[in-house]
C-alpha cells in the first residue's frame, strides 16, 4: 500500500471529525444557547408592552375622549440564524360576567319621585393574559389584572413591581379603580354653581375578539367610546341622586362624589346634602331670581379590551 494513497482519506477522516464535533457542539450548547437569549429578548419585549398597556389605559381614563390605543405584544420569539424555528403566544382578555360586577354606580336626575333620566354603569374586574407556547426558556407569562402588572409561571404568580411591603400593591389597584369612578367637574360663579359635567366609565365585556394566538404580532386595543349623552338644565326641584355598591372584599368605593362636592361655604343656587349624596336645586323661585339654573351634562363612556 503506498503512504500517498493513505494520507487524503486520513486528512478526510480527521477533517470530517472536526465538522461533526463542531456541528455537535453548535447543536448542543450554542445553537440552544443562542436560542435562550432571544427567547429572554422576546420576554422582555413581552413586559414591555404590558408596562405600556398599563400605562394607556390610565391614559383613556384620564382623557376621557374617544380614544383607541393600539400596543403590539410580540407573541413568538427564539429564532435565531441557524434555528429559525419560533415558540408561540397565547393572549386573552378576561373579563368579570357583569352579574357580579366589583362595583355599580347608577346616577339618576329625579324630579320629586318621577325620574327624568338614570345612567347605570359597572366596574367589572379585567385580566389581559399572556401565555407562552413552546418556549425555549422558562414558561413565563404576565398578566394584568386591574392595573397590577403579574409574572406568571404555571399557577404561580407575583408582582413585576417590587415593593417591600405588600401595602403599596392595594394602593395601585385603587388607583385604577378610582380612575374609573365618575368625575364631576363643577363651574361656579360668583357663589353659584354655572354648570355640571359627569363622565361616567363602564368597563365593558367584550364577548367577541376575546383571544388571540400564534408566533407573530399580536396587537391589543384598548377603547375609550363615548355611548350615550344626556344635556339639560336642572330645574327648580330637580336633584341628582348618586347611588354606588360594592360587592368586592378587597375594594371599598372611597368618598371621592362627596368630596367633589364639599364646599365650605354653599353654592346659592344648589344644595349638596352628604348623608344622601344627592344635589339639589331649591323649590324657592325667589332664590333663583338673580341665579342662574345650572346646566348638566351627563357622559357615559364604553371602555373595552379586545383584539
């Protein structure tokens, strides 16, 4: 046998060896590896659109215009160059049946015990849910639920926001549910009270667009609609009553409506009576001689969730 034929297949065989070791460890370390960060990236991208959701619908309630916001959440990731193969995403909006709301509010104008107009609306409690499908990392989801921001793996959950006491979480809850209470802007002049404008916020359950699935984009719409408006004077002897209830444990309606209208000193023209939370303009004619009626503006906003 001659050395000259027995070097190129050695040379070969050695340079073979050397591929295959190389595509093994590219296979398993690196290429996983690989694939490990960018699933990491896409869960980080993931967050971040669920800190801006947060953000917008704080937005709408705080507007109270018709409003549409629109965040893509990045349902898939881990491709990389050599493994282009995507994990998946799973998103859901869940809301409440409105049965059980966590709170109700229902504001009527009365003329004595005729009713002229009633707005009824309900604070239902929401999720919006991400779960992961196929991730090439670990099982970490976020939910929102009423304005807290949760990491998720499995049935296991806790707060993105860290806090040293478990007291500021109750406060950020609250802060959304008092963001969703009616708001009474009140106009005055010279002691009498000039107009009345009360946006009411109901938190709709989508019943359709409720979920959404796949590798690519998903895009999450958060809607603020004005429905319904009412627009009127309110007459010698009319009166708005607030009535609101509760049926929450962990949530108690504060006294924002009576704070919005505590005044020190009352207006001429109109009575606010804080045991019955009611307005009332007087019967006396002889009062309103030189006062002006005030006007009222009644707004139901629609707040949704949807896909």
């Amino acid at each position: 046998m001659k050395d000259d034929a027995v070097s190129p297949v050695v040379a070969f065989m050695l340079l073979l060896m050397v591929v295959v070791s190389f595509i093994s460890v590219l296979n398993a370390y690196y290429i996983p590896s690989l694939k490990q960060q960018a699933e990491i990236e896409h869960l980080h991208n993931v967050e971040q659109s669920f800190l801006k959701i947060s953000s917008d619908i704080l937005q709408v309630l705080t507007f109270r215009q018709n409003l549409t916001m629109n965040e893509p959440i990045q349902l898939g990731g881990g491709d990389v160059y050599f493994s282009p193969i995507k994990s998946s995403g799973y998103l859901e909006v869940n809301t409440s049946l409105q049965n059980n709301p966590l709170y109700s509010i229902n504001i009527e104008v009365k003329n004595k015990e005729d009713i002229i107009y009633s707005q009824y609306s309900e604070i239902n409690r929401s999720k919006i849910i991400f779960r992961p499908i196929g991730n090439f990392w670990i099982n970490q989801g976020y939910e929102w639920e009423d304005g807290i921001i949760h990491v998720t793996k499995g049935n296991r959950k806790t707060s993105l926001k860290y806090s040293d006491t478990d007291e500021k979480l109750p406060i950020d809850r609250n802060n959304y549910y008092n963001m969703s209470l009616p708001r009474i802007q009140l106009s005055e002049y010279q002691n009498n009270l000039t107009n009345i404008v009360i946006d009411i916020v109901n938190i709709e359950n989508p019943l359709q667009k409720r979920s959404y699935s796949g590798n690519g984009y998903g895009s999450l719409i958060v809607d603020l609609k004005k429905v319904k408006q009412y627009s009127a004077p309110l007459n010698i002897g009319e009166k708005i009553i607030f009535d609101y209830s509760n049926s929450a444990d962990d949530y108690r309606v504060g006294s924002t409506i009576n704070e919005t209208f505590y005044r020190s000193v009352p207006w001429t023209n109109a009575n606010w009576d804080d045991n019955t939370l009611t307005l009332t303009v007087p019967n006396d004619p002889i009062l309103l001689v030189d006062n002006k009626i005030p006007d009222l503006k009644m707004n139901l906003w629609n707040l949704s969730f949807h896909f």
